[in-house]
C-alpha cells in the first residue's frame, strides 16, 4: 500500500517539454510524476510559443530562468548546470517526438515521451538504439496500464485461468470528433494533419492503447499478420482515418481485433479488452478501472474489485486507498511515473528496472503495429505479414 | 395494446415438422402460434424418431391420428382431409429446411421456417419463386425481430435521428460451446456436421440474427463487400467454424462488422447491434431486450424504456403489459407470429402482408450472407464482392 | 424444462371476473392460464359496464351467452350448466374482491384472486375459512414470485449460504404516479380513492409484492413488531399514500424494510429485494429477473443467470427457452397458473398441492401487513406489535 | 480545468496528527493537500507512538526534529518557530478530534479535521465558537463531497429540475465488518470501542457522508424529527451499533432515510443518495462518481457525465483530465483541500472563503445528527424532535 513514503533518496529533477497552459495531457504528467516527491520540476520549455510557455512555467511556480522557449535550448542550458535535470517527458505533438527524445537522450537524459512515440519503426529501433547506447530508459505514457487489475489480469492468465487463448478483443472508440470538431479546437487540428500526426490519427492515438494492454497481459503472443481497414468519415481527415478495424492473427492461432475510434457518436472512452479463451474469459473497461470481469463458461460471472485481499499481490501493491473507494486515471498513472522513476534510480546505478514498465519496446511496438494497419489499409484493407 | 382478442375470424390449422421432444426451439414455436388462438396446433412430424414424435404429440393433446411418422406423410394425408393443415412451421436440424419446405409450398401450405432457410443462395431463390408462384408465405424466425425496440431504432433512423449512417457493429458471441459439448449434446452434435448444419455454424446459427436486425433497421443500407476470417477453436469441429469476424462495406461508404461466436467463454448470449451516425448512436442487447441506449453526441445517454408513452406508434403497438414489466423473447416470438398470421390470411384473400415481417426475402439474405462468408474464409480470408 | 405438454388430463373450464377491455392486468392473467392448454376460458363477467363486457368477452372468442353481465350472474347461470365453470379469476378493483371470492368460493369454485386479497384480517380469515370448509383452493398473484431466481434464492438462504439473516431490504417503489395522473386514467383513479382501493394504496398496490417475495425466500422469518411512516405527496390522495416506508423487527432479531412508492418520479419498477446474512447477501430485482446476484462477503459478487445448470434443481423446473434468453413477467405469471391448475387438481381429487404456491395464506399475510403499517401511520409512525 | 498552476503565492505549511504509518485515511490527507503546491508538508505528530511517528516522518522526507511526539508538542514546538506550521490536519481516531482541534485553534492554526469532529454538539458548538474567535478555519473532510458531479446535483435542484423536493433516499452500506475483524484490527478495533469511537459506530462513521451530500445539494431542507433504530449484529460491538436505519421528516413535508451499515455483506461501499421531486430525480453513487442518473418522469433516463460541457460551470471547475477520463475519489479530495487552502487564505486576510466547503458547521450538523439518532434509538426507536 502507497502512503507516500519517499522510494528514492532524492526527487528526480526533471523537465517537461510540451504540456503546457490547455494542453490536455500536461497536467496528468505533472500530477502523476510529482506525487510522493518521486520528480521535482524544475525547469521546461513548456509551449510552441515562448513567451506563453515561459509565463505557465512561472505559474507553476518554476525559475522564469528555466521555462526556456524550446527544447534544444533547455536541454543545453540544463546540462550546464551543477543542478540541471536528469529527466524529461515530452507532452508535444506527435510529429515531434522522435527530435525530441533523441535530442534528450543525446544529452544523456532520461525519458518519458508520449506515445505514439514516432512515425517509423525505423527511427523508434533508432531510439532504442541509443537509450541503450547512452544507459538512459524511455518511458511510454500507456498509461492506462498503471491500473491495478490490469496486474490482476495478467496474474491470472500467466496462472493459466483462462485455459489456452483464443481471442482477445479490443476497442478504443470515442465519438468526440464525430464532427469536425478540429476547425475550432487546436488540439484536434494537428492530430488529423499527416505532418503533425504521423501516418495515423485513430489507431496511434488511440488504438495502441488496448493493443499495449494486451501486450501486457499476454506478453507470449505475437501477432502474424494482420488486416487493417480505415475510413476518413469527415472527409477532409483524409488520408487519415478517424476509424479503423484491425483483425489480427497471432502465431499461436489465436485472433485478435482492435476497434479504433474517434466518431463513435455518443460513447465516452469505450476502452475495452476482453480477452477469451478455452475455460474463461476476462474483461476490462477503462471507464468503470476498478472492475474486472471473470466469466468461467458455467460458473456464474464474477466481478473483481480493486483493493480487495483475493487479488494477486501484484495488483495490491499500488493500492493507495482501499477497495471501495475508486482510484482513477491518476492513480494509473502514479503508479507509471513510480516505476520510471526506479527504473531511473537503478540505471543511474546501472542496475536494472525493478519493476515492468512500458518501455522503449512498448513505444517500437505500437510504432510497428501502426505501420503495419496502415500499411494493410492503404493497400486495399489486404493481410500483411507482421515483421 | 395486445390484449388477447381474436385478430382473426377463424384460428389457422397448423402442423409442426420437427420442433419435438427435448428439441430446443420447439416449444417457443408453439407458445408464440398459440398465443392469443392465432393458430391451432393440429397435427405435426415432430421427431425424426417416429414413435417418440407420435407419443410427443399426444402429450400435446393431439389426435394420435395427426401425429405422422415423417413429413411427406403429413402433408399427404392432411392434404386430403377437409379440415386439413394450411399452415406448418419447420423446426428441424438445417439441412432438413430446404426439402420440407418446398415439399410444404408444393402442398400449398404457408410456411414459418426456422433459419438458415436452406444452404445456398439458389436454394432460397428456388423456394422465393417456388412461393410466388402458390401465393404462399414463408415466414423466417428471426425471432429476436420481434422485440418491440427494434421497431423504436428502425423508427428513429429513419427519421434522421442519428444522422448519417457510419458504422453497423454487430455480435452474437455466446460461450456454451467452449468446449467440445457435442460429444454428449446430440442438438449441439449435428450443428458442427456440414451434411447437417450446411456450410457453417456460428455464421448462420448465431451471425445472421444481428444481420437481420440490421437490415429491419437499416433498409437502405446494401453490403457492397465483404471479408471473413473464421475459425475452429475446437480443432474437431472443421471445416465449421465457432467463431468468426466478418467486416462489411456498404455501399454508402458506411462499414460493418458481425462478430459471430460459440466459444466467447463465459458470455451468455451475447447479441448485441449498434448503429453509429453522424449525429448519434443505438444500441441494443437481447440479454436486456426492454431497453435501447441512445446516445446523442455531446449530450447525456438517454435510455429509453419498452412501453413508454415517448416511443414511436410502431413500438408500442406489440405492448401487452405496460412500461416497467419486462417481457421476454416469448413476446418477441409472439409478435412474429401475429405477423405471420395476419400474412397468411392476407394471402389467402390475396392481400399483401398488412405488416412486415421476416419473410422469404429475409431468408435469402441470410443464405447468402453465408455464402459469401464462406467464400471469403475458405480463400483465406479475403475481400468478395456482393452479389 | 417446460415443452407445452398437457399436465392435466383436460383443461379447467375457467371464467374471469374483471380484466376487460383496456384494463391493465387481464390479459397477464388470459395468457398465463391459456398457456400450455391447463385452463380454457369459457365464460366471463368481464367489464363494471355489462354490454362492454360482453363485447369484449366475444372478441376473446367466448360464447356471448356466457358473457355475464355481473359475477352473481355468473356463478348462478354456470352453476347449472353441465360444462360450467370450474375455477374462476378475479381481476377486478381490490373493494370487490371480498365479495366475489366470497362467492366463488360458495359456488364452490377455485378461485385466483388478485391481491390485495380483501380490506381487513378479519375478512381474509373469513375467506381461509371458508376456502377450508369448501375444499376449494384460492390463489392469490403475487406474480413476481414465479420467476425462477426467487426459487434459486430461497434454496440458497435454506442451504445456508448467506450465513445468519441480519437485514431484508425491500422496495417496489415507481414514479408512474409522480403527478395526479388519475384525473385522466380510470385505472388509477380508482386505486387512491379508499372506497375501491381499501385502506391503503401504495402499501397494498406495490409494497405487498416484495413483503410476498420476502416469505418465499424467508419462511421462517416473523415479524415481532413494526412502524410505518405515510406520506400524499399528491395533497388530493389523501388519507391514501403514495409513499411509504415501513421498517420491521424480526423474531430472530433481524430488521427489514419496505419502500413502497408510486412518486419515485423517473424510476421504472423499482422492485428490489436484498437479504443480508452474516456471510453473504442476495439482490434480486424485477426488471432484470433473469439475474441474481450473490455477493459474499471478501470475494467477488457473482451473478447467477436464469437457466444455468449451476441452480438448484427447483430453479431450473420451469426453465422453457434456456439459459441467456431472457425471459419475462409472462412466464412468472405462467409459472404461478401451472401451478394453481395442479393444486385444483389436487383438490378436486382431495389431495395437497404438488407445488408451493401464493395461497390464500399469502393473501391473508398480505392484508394483515398493510392493516398493521396502516395502523402505525395514522397512529403518527409508531411501532405497533404485529399480531 | 486545474493544471497544476499555483493559486496561492506561498504553500501553506502544514503539519498533520495521525494519519501514521499504516493509517487508513493518512495518506489521502497528504495526497490532496500536497497536490498542486498547495500546502508544504513541514511537521507532524503522526502516531499514537512517538518513535514509529518519528520514523514515519523521516520516510515522508520530513525534518526529525519536526516530528513531534505529541500534538501539544507539535503545536508548542511550532509556535516559536518563525517558519511554524500555519495548518494543521488531524486524522487521529474519533476520541482524541475534539482536544486536538482545541489546542490546535487556542494556537493559532486552521485546522483541517476528520468526521465526527467531536463526540457532542455541545462540544462541537464550542469549537464553532473558538474559531469565529481565532478566526481560523475549520474544515471537515467530508470527502465525496469533493466530486464534480455533487455540484451539478446542487445546481440542478437549485434551478428547479427536480420540481418540489419530495424524497431523500440516502445509504452508506458496506459489508467489510460483516464478522467482527477488529479482533485482528486496530484500526477497526477503536471504532467499536465507545471512549475512542463516540456513541455511535455506522452513524458516525459511515452515516454522515450522505448526509452530508444532502446538505450540500439541498441546502435548504431543515430536518423536523428524526427516527433511528440502531442494531449490533456482532454482538461484541453493543452498545455500538454496526447497522442502522434513520428515518427524517423535513420541514416542508418531505421525507429522508439513511441506511448505515458495516454488515452488508458482500457490498462495496454502497454509498448512494437519490433525490426525488415532484418532476424528476437525480441519483449518485460513490463507486461511480462520475455519473449522475437523471430521470424525468416520462422521459428516457439520462446518465450525465463528469467533464461533459453540458454541465453546470461549477461542476465543470474543478475538471483534471476532460471527460471519458475517470476520476476518483482522491481527485474529490484534492478539490476540497484546494477549497480548504483558499479559505485559509482569504482568513488570513480577514476575508471570507471564495468557495463553498464542508466547514465546522457541517462537522457540527453531523455531531447533531448523530446524536438525534442515538438519542431516537437509545430510546427504543422512537421520534425525536430535531432541535
Ligand atoms: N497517453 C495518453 O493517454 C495521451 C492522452 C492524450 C494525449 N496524448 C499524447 O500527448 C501528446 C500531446 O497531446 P495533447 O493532447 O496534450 O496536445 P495539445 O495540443 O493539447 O498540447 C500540446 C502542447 O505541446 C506544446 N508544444 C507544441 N509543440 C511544441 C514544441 N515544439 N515544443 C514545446 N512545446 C510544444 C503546445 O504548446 C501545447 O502546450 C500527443 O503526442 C498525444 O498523442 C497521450
Ligand atoms: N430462431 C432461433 O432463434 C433459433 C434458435 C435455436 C434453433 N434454431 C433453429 O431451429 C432448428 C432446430 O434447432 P433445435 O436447436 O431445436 O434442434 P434440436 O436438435 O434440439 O431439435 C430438432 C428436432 O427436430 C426433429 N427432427 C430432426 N429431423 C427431423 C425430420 N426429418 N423430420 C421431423 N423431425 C425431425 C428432432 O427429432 C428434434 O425434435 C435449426 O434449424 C436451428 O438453426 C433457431
Ligand atoms: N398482481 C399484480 O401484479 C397486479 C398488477 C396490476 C393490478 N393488480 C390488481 O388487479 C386488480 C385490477 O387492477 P387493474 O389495474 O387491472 O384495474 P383496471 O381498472 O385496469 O381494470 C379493472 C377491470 O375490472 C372491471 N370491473 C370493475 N368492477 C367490476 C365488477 N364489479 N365486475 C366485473 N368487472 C369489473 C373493469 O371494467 C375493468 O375491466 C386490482 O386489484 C389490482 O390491485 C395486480
Ligand atoms: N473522511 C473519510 O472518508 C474517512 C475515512 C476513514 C477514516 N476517517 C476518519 O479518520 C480518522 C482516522 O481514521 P483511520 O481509519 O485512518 O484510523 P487508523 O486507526 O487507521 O489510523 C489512526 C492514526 O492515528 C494515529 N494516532 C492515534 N492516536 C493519536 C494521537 N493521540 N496522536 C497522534 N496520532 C495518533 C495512529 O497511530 C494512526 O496512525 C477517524 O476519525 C475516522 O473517522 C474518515
């Protein structure tokens, strides 16, 4: 159970590029890796636009000095500094990640960079090349993965609960960009433009995120082909889709599909997996994250609950509250920022991560599998051979 | 508001092929045609087993005299008598459908036909002519059809309610079949036996019921291609599949997607339709058939109530209880048989159907949605044209 | 599993007083009792108005002959015919039942009555009685109780499994009537006007129905004492309620509670019942009848479905569809009739009931409950010793 | 939408009592109050024993000299440093909250306090006294009044859309103490010990949350008489109660009811309260506190969603993370202490707080209440006028 106890001999410094005043993920990295004095912010280049960037900083009480009017030059006044941080997220467009990390990396920092973490499996082997090069770790905000039963799920298949497994079913399908809803709102804009985007709106903003929790729950599966079809339903989104189906088969026969979504007119998140197989079938939704449905064929159906003494250890561990009470998006996330920041602390001591996280692998994989749908999509919605 | 009365001056004379003792889906037959004095159950072939068929009928209070050894009797000797049958239904394993239900249009009987109609699409063609040609009706039981907020979506997407149609998600995905139940289950045994069930299980037992809803909701929408990969998790059961995933396009540029399955451990049924547009989204699960979420963008979910006084005419004139009563799939059956009924008289005066139903048409296309399922699995899982 | 085979040697001849054309709750009572050939309606005083009662009983295909224009008319004119009427059911407004059960019963007639059986204790003691000496069995409607999870949860709480029974939690509490609705609808008028509805209105309308519930799953549970709070939200329903809250002690030291309401505004049924034991509990609730939950304490809740081979054998009996097809109050109703018929069987051959059923005890417990939480209310909420 | 942006020029330095190693509530404290810079964590008494105090504060990162083996320590302590603690939080078990909060408002500080603030009104009124007098702030951590969706509910009663108040269902019903675990818990052992829990268990502990909630969306409803049966199902806890019903009367007729208990079994929190008039209700329960039914009479019910710009401006004000997202209930917290924080502020300034927060009049209302309950209970569960 998480009290608050310092896990590390000191607060990480640490930086944030991006994330600044109305962006929407800013704040949840900020919240996240300053809870339990795991990081101390102490510097930024915050905004595309440096005066707006410098003035957020200051309101978040930071040395106006260290909110720099971009990433190349905080990076470079940092590492002059006795004091200057060791790690920083990067909160920006995608279209500007992979710059970025590498630029971050090369000044020998730690990472933690939002997915998608770039355009190509080429650059992202590159990253992962020099991560490993320079000792450093990159951290993948799937954040979604810091839930708790997402433990408890993986727990029970690798415990072999569900038999052997046959289907995993998985859907990220909003519908707040049932319209065009970019023309008034610049933080939709850049994601349906190709430069900013990448080759994908839906399944990289969106659909890695079921496909990552799969991953963690069924680390033995691997895709072998896949088909992937996508659709531009407000037109002027072409060539990006703002929907997608992409059917999977995996290499142990099992299949796989993911539903990405951004006009799913009416639903929230509707962030599921399921995950079937030969005894019993488990399923998660991001929306109600302290619930976990375990449905043996001719048992009645059982809801797991979060906090509660039958779970796994590995699903208690980052309790912070007691069952009953709801934990939530934030949660999930401390618990990310918790084990970057020990993967962190142990690489400095050239140790390795004490704890899984999603990583550099996690980022490549959500890069492949991007490329792979579009891949697949673009050339007729035909299987293409996962490599 | 049903309330019992006679809906027509004299019950019809009715007989069952099939349908017999143990059978599955025999006695909701019988409950829905009975209902109300619709029909009068008069005779029938209820067994393959002679003997057992004969002594099931009498326990249904038939003259042991009507209770035929096999269906060409039956209809030989009613045919003869002047109080004979002038209606039958079909209730018999698939691969059984097509012989007795041409057998039943040559006699000049009206025909209720459980799906799939028969195993391929010139089959159907044969018995849509076959039935033209002696003005007969062949009702088709998709029986979930029946329920009254089906009637509610159909409604409301006509009226332009949710918009622009995008995206027909569908699935019938149940658990029962987890295992390989048909060693010791002879109604399991012949669905998985292509002489008996035809060319596929779950596509035609279970996909082609969310199908036909669709096609009640969404009557303009024509599937313009079609993909399908599907599977035999329980290895002895291929070449016929327990799960399958079929994607659709129509020709409005909206796509579909049929999740057909017998191994979704641990889920009871499992049948659910969501119709996404523009503007909003249905959606509607037979395990809660008295409720339809509608989910207008930007707005709080709505949850509309079978019986309300805000629903449309058509969805409340099958009400026989009142809002806050639930009622079952017995009802749903019902209302298809006031259907059929009223279609048989209307026939017989040479009348069209005062109301739609699941009819000959429905039934071909089932047929050959399977067709064309089947074809594209057995080619690896490809893009097929519909034709 | 129930199939439609006759459980009777011949159908008993049966007749209907009230349940006319546009009343609420007589078609429930023609289609339960029709079903599966164990009664046929034969005659009938359907309708206050003679001439509308006799249209409606020719529309339901009767012989107008044999549609009377009152009760007494009935029983007299049938009780000379060779083929006259054998049971009768009573569907009329609760201030006639007393005096039509009276007579049924001196007609020797079995008889079904909906509830509230009659206005006072006294009155109902008298009907027992009299059933008694004539050896003619009275049903009483509380309809809910025929749905097959309230026999899984009464076998459970007598297996044990629920541990103790500390807390019975109960509530039939709908807003239907959230405004005076009755100006408008005769149907309701009637219910809040005490001449008609009797000493109470919600109490006995609604509250009844979870208090019967509580008896089939409790049967050793009395009640020692209890209070009860009313309220006419609608000023001009006064001295009727429609709200109530009734709390009750226990022999066994356990408490219990009733909500009944009719201004729950926005709520459908609203019927629940939970019943707590020192180890686990079980909820139930009438708009998803098909579904149990059983919820013990320190593991995950587990919901039971209807049909699954896992429920007592008593819960599987009147199983007609299967498991994951939902049924509905239909079948409830169907389930209570099937066993009136085998209980007027039984009694025409002077022997018990084969089943359990809501008898003429059921109906006394009932009136005794409203007459002792009228007793409470309008001696200004105080607790009152339940005698 | 909060981004982290300081809204104080300096964090308030805060000290806490209890809230130790292995507290239930300790570390929620720490976590909403250290959230966004509001309070600098700077000392403590944090344990019943001073050396595992001490240590506690050392692994909060705390100076070991602020960590002080008493309250009257700490304040004394703190009071002569120039860098004294200016607030201070008391998580301590109910017995020791009344001469805590005394000492810690005779020295000058704000004080944040844990529910019940005291054990009698008396009491609880002369600590309303003394701060008017320090003018410091009292603050109660009436937690789930935090959540976003408590202030639509406020505002939607407030502009009507419910009609005239009518009901106030109100339950907090766990199932965690369903056996008698203090046996083997200290921190459920004091809470069934009078000296240390007060008189009451449920009451206080569980009771007042909803209560509470109803305060605040129903300002202007005044308790007339109340009415609490109170019972001890283990019965080592006697004379504390570990289930109780209360029932209310209003001032302007209409009716409440509050179900506590700790012997629900097999229940989560079961914390909900439902708000009925005249014309709609509103529901909300704490395990899903991002929605809120709303349900008109005659309308389909709607299910409005935190973070949705359909909300009222003040439910929308305290949103992290957009809507979709699920927060929780250290998000409701966080609102509060952010509340609490400008209060104390605006105090010191001699000004009055910007925002509504549970304050010492609401740890007054749930002295009072409780006391009403025993008072009606210990009497034999009779009505008791609200004075
Ligand atoms: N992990 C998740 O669940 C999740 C959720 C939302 C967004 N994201 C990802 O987070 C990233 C940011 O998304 P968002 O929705 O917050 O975007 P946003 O448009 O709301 O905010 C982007 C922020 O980055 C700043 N910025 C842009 N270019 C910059 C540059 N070159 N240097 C410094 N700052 C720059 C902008 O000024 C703004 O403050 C995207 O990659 C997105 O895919 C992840
Ligand atoms: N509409 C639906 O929702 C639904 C549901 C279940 C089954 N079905 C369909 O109903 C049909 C029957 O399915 P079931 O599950 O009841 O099968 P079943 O195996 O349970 O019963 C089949 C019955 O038909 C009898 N029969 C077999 N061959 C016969 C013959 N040649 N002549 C006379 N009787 C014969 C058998 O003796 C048995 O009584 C199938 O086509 C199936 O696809 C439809
Ligand atoms: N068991 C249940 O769940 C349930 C549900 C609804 C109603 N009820 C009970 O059923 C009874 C009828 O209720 P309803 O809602 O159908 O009422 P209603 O007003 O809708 O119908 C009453 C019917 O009785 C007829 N009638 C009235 N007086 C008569 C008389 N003296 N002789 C013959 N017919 C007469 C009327 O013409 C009408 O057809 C009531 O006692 C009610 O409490 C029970
Ligand atoms: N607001 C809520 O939702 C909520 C929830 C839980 C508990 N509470 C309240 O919080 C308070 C604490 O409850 P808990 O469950 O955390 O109790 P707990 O027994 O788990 O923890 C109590 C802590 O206080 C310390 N303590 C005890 N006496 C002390 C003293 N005299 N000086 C300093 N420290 C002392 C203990 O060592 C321990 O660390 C209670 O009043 C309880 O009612 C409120």
């Amino acid at each position: 159970m998480i009290n608050g106890a310092k896990i590390l001999s000191a607060s990480i410094r640490w930086a944030m590029v991006g994330g600044g005043q109305g962006s929407q993920i800013g704040y949840i990295h900020r919240s996240a890796a300053l809870r339990d004095g795991l990081f101390q912010l102490v510097a930024g280049a915050f905004d595309i636009d440096p005066a707006r960037g410098r003035d957020f900083g200051a309101s978040l009480g930071l040395d106006p000095e260290r909110c720099y009017p971009d990433y190349a030059t905080l990076f470079a006044a940092e590492a002059v500094r006795p004091d200057g941080i060791q790690a920083v997220s990067v909160a920006t467009p995608n279209g500007t990640h992979y710059a970025i990390c590498k630029a971050a990396l090369e000044a020998g920092l730690h990472v933690v960079c939002e997915k998608p973490l770039c355009f190509t499996t080429q650059q992202a082997e590159e990253l992962r090349a020099l991560a490993a090069r320079q000792g450093r770790i990159v951290g993948v905000t799937y954040g979604y993965a810091g839930h708790q039963l997402i433990e408890q799920a993986r727990e029970m298949i690798a415990a072999g609960e569900l038999g052997e497994i046959r289907i995993v079913q998985m859907q990220f399908a909003h519908g707040f960009h049932s319209e065009a809803v970019e023309a008034a709102n610049p933080a939709t804009k850049w994601r349906v433009d190709p430069r900013m985007a990448g080759p994908s709106y839906v399944l990289g903003d969106v659909g890695t995120h079921p496909l990552y929790l799969s991953e963690v729950m069924l680390p033995q599966l691997r895709i072998r082909r896949l088909l992937c079809t996508r659709q531009s339903f407000v037109r002027s989104r072409a060539p990006l889709e703002d929907n997608a189906f992409t059917l999977m088969e995996y290499d142990n026969g099992a299949v796989g599909q993911v539903w990405s979504s951004a006009v799913n007119a009416g639903s929230m998140h509707g962030q599921k997996i399921r995950v079937i197989g030969s005894r019993a079938s488990l399923e998660w939704w991001d929306e109600r994250p302290n619930q976990l449905s375990f449905e043996v064929q001719g048992q009645p159906a059982r809801i797991l609950e979060r906090g509660m003494g039958y779970l796994h250890p590995a699903a208690l561990a980052d309790d912070r509250i007691g069952a009953g009470h709801p934990e939530g998006l934030f949660e999930a996330w401390s618990n990310l920022y918790r084990r970057y920041a020990l993967a962190m602390d142990a690489a400095d001591r050239g140790q390795p991560a004490p704890e899984r996280y999603p990583d550099i692998d996690a980022g490549v994989e959500g890069v492949r599998w991007v490329e792979h749908c579009v891949r697949s999509a673009d050339a007729g919605a035909v299987w293409v051979d996962y490599v």
